[in-house]
C-alpha cells in the first residue's frame, strides 16, 4: 500500500507515565488509549505532535483490553510569560492558555505543498504580557463569535500543540495542521487555576469592540483613565446615553447582605449548584470546574449626587487587591462561624475612600436613569 499508520498515545496513570520512559530502552509494556490514528503516504515523513512519541516496529504485540477507565491526563501548560522569553524555535510542540482579545482573517496563502489554507491572526494576553499566534484554517467565525459574546472578561482559549516561532527578537505562536487544537472556555481545572492567577492589580477589561468583515478589534482596558470620558453621577443619571464613563466619587457604603460573591463558568455566566451538579440554565450545559467571583455592591457620591455601583468579578478584585478565592477561603476559616458579618469585614475599610470607577452606562430609553451601574474597572486611593 505504501503507507504506514502512526498513532498518539496516552499513558493509563502513574504506574509508567511517558515522560519516565528511558529513550534508550526498546523494551516496554504500557497500558494506553488509543486517541488519534493517521496514516503518513510519504515514507519520510516524521510525525510531531508532541514531546514524547511511541513508534511500534513489526514485532510489537498490540493486545485490545475491554474498556477501562484512564483518567485525563492534566495539561502541561506553558506560561505566556515564558514564551515571549523564548529566543528561539521550541523543539517541542507546547500547550499555552491565554485570554482572546483581537481575531483578523487574512487572504489565503499556500503551504509547501500547493494546498492553500485560510490565515487567522489572534493576540493573546496574560498578566500585561500580549502574543500573536497564527492559526491556519477554519477558525475565523468561531473565534469572533467568542469574542463579540463575552460577558465579564475576554475568553480564554486553550491551544494545544502549538509551534513556538521566534524571528528577530519577535516570538509568536503557530498550529500544526491536523493537529494543534483551539477550545474556547474549556471546562477543565487548569482554567481555574489560569483565572486565579491572573494579577488582581492587572485590567483585562475589553473597553472597545470593532467588528467588521474579517476582523474583531478591540480596545483592551489597560489605561482605562485616557480612553474614557468623565461624567458626574447626576449626568449619567440625567443623559441617556451608552458607552463608559469614569467617575470621580467617595464610597459611602458596603449594600451587600451575604451575598458578595457567587459561582460563575469560564465564560463568566452565573451558574447555579443543584443536586452536587453545576448547571447554566440558560443552556443547560454541565459544569465540572466553576469559578468564584466577586459581587460586591456599593455606594458611590460626588458632589452631584449619589448612586449604586455594583463590581463584578475582576473589577471587585481591582479595588481590594486581593484574589476571590483567598479572600473567601479566609472568610470561612475566621468568621463566618463566629460573625454574623454579611460580608468581609475588610470591606469596610474602603468606605470613605476616593475611588476612580469606570462606568458601563446603556442606554434606558428614559430619564433620569434609576438602575445600579455596572463597574467595569477601578482604582482606588491608598
């Protein structure tokens, strides 16, 4: 026939993990899962998915087991961080997670084999640190569907197997044809870990969207004080207008009553937990890996007037710079069973403090406007 077949395998647990496998010894026997089988038509050709391979000669004994459970094996996530430190090619295909925060498609271009694929151009973020990463194929309509749906902060992709590409002290990113894979907002635990590791004191908010034929731009919030204008409380409650605003005030009160923080999926959508299961009711969908995030509600005057201003997740976190999670777990451990303080008491240290507050305003289509403003980003005095 003239082909060979390859596979990629998994390990079954920690009895004989790959990366333990003596490359110098021929001889082993490992329990695996089969997970994807190619075939190469070209005799030379080398296959390169990940760091670690398994090549069967003519006389390895292949046995098929009833079915058994192999636990997932946990992602070996790169760093952004540590990419852009890359000063050359990596050998090794890697796995990196980021937030998704600009997509552009590109005119088709041709491989070295003639066959032309479309080009999708994405920048990622992760704690101040930005990334191009090209990907070749179909990814274009997924990708801006993400971005143009996003709630509460940009979505995260997982990309596996991607090439590391360092040209002239510039390094990006590169998928592997039939290989490399994108998912947005995965429901695995490392996007729990990848949310609390975020920089409370870092801004991802995005303050602009431009959507146009092929490409979703963005303005990404990281001087939040020169991209927006400034408004007064009583103008914001008398103009009805939409679009974000900073607002100079004095916080005058914590309004929350047990209810400062709640769970949320990757995305940012609340989730409700219903008989030990986490479920979205808007699609249903179940979530095995959930996130904390903060609802704090507090108010707000100037000399005009005075307000409600609610924080969600990353903007609350801006203000207290302090985790979620930390301050939950702390919460739990040293108050909740000996104060009947509906929140942190902490909280209150901020009342009476100057703060900067930018303010997402919609439009009501009335005036003046009574609703609690939504608090997109922050900074507050010492």
């Amino acid at each position: 026939m003239g082909e060979r077949t390859s596979s990629s395998l998994l390990p079954s647990g920690p009895k004989l993990p790959l990366h333990k496998l003596n490359p110098w010894n021929e001889h082993k026997q490992i329990i695996v899962r089969l997970c994807r089988l190619w075939t190469l038509r070209d005799p030379d050709s080398k296959v390169t998915r990940h760091r670690y391979n398994l090549f069967l000669t003519l006389d390895s004994e292949i046995i098929l087991l009833p079915d058994i459970t192999i636990p997932r094996p946990p992602h070996i996530l790169e760093l952004i961080e540590n990419v852009v430190e890359m000063e050359q090619d990596s050998p090794y295909l890697i796995d990196v997670m980021a937030f998704l925060i600009s997509v552009t498609e590109h005119p088709h271009i041709e491989d070295h084999h003639g066959i032309s694929h479309k080009l999708v151009v994405i920048k990622l973020y992760s704690n101040g640190i930005y990334v191009h990463c090209n990907l070749l194929g179909n990814f274009f309509n997924k990708l801006k569907l993400a971005l143009i749906s996003c709630i509460t902060h940009p979505p995260i992709l997982l990309l596996e197997f991607m090439k590391v590409k360092a040209s002239k002290g510039v390094v990006g990113l590169q998928n592997v044809l039939n290989c490399s894979k994108v998912t947005v907002n995965p429901d695995i635990p490392e996007i729990v870990e990848f949310i609390n590791r975020v920089d409370p004191l870092k801004p991802y908010f995005l303050d602009h969207i431009s959507v146009k034929n092929s490409s979703v731009l963005t303005c990404f919030d990281d001087q939040f004080l020169q991209m927006s204008q400034s408004r007064t409380i009583n103008e914001l409650k008398q103009h009805d207008e939409g679009g974000f605003f900073n607002v100079v005030g004095v916080i005058t009160s914590i309004q929350n009553h047990f209810d400062w923080w709640y769970y949320s999926c990757s995305c940012g959508y609340p989730i409700q937990l219903s008989h030990a299961e986490f479920s979205w009711e808007k699609c249903g969908k179940k979530r095995e890996n959930v996130v904390k995030n903060f609802k704090v509600v507090v108010g707000l005057v100037d000399v005009t007037g005075n307000c409600v201003c609610m924080l969600y997740g990353h903007s609350a976190e801006m203000l207290f710079g302090s985790k979620v999670e930390a301050v939950v777990a702390e919460f739990e451990t040293n108050y909740q069973e000996t104060s009947r303080s509906p929140y942190p008491p902490f909280f209150d240290n901020y009342v009476g403090r100057d703060v900067v507050f930018k303010i997402e305003r919609r439009r009501a289509g009335y005036a003046p406007y009574t609703n609690a403003f939504n608090v997109v980003s922050c900074c507050c005095d010492a």
